[in-house]
C-alpha cells in the first residue's frame, strides 16, 4: 500500500510512504506509522486526521490492501 501524507504530516514523515501490510483496517494502519515513526503519533490520531482510501473518505474499520492508496489529511477549515 502507498500512504500519503499532507500538512503537518508530510512535513514529519515527508509526501508518500509504501507498507507492505497484509490487509488490515484503517486503525491498523495508523497504529503501524506510529510505531515506526513516533515523532508523529499524536498528529495520526482519529481526531487529528482524516482518512482517504483511494479518494474516498472512509471510517477507521475500513480494510486496507495491497495496491491500496491511502492519504492521511489534516483538519480543514476555511472562511
């Protein structure tokens, strides 16, 4: 799977990471990056990022697999 990632993020981790995870929710996937890169754990909870499955938002029980692209967006907020 090819997860991007955006704002705060990308700036932690930079634009684009490739996981070979066996299929798996979305949660999962979360709990993965922030084993591996701890420094952004907090700016990859639920509250702080939405989720995108190949341009779909989706809800964290959503499963993720190969060939999967997966984009973790900050909040959005405008006037």
């Amino acid at each position: 799977m090819i997860i991007f990632f955006f704002g705060r993020l990308a700036d932690l981790l930079g634009r684009d990471l490739s996981l070979g995870l066996p299929p798996c929710s979305v949660a999962d996937v979360r709990r993965e990056i922030a084993r591996l890169y701890p420094a952004a754990a907090g700016d990859l909870e639920a509250s702080r990022s939405r989720a995108c499955l190949n341009d779909e938002l989706v809800d964290e029980d959503r499963v993720v697999g190969e060939g999967d692209e997966i984009a973790f967006l900050p909040p959005l907020s405008g006037g």
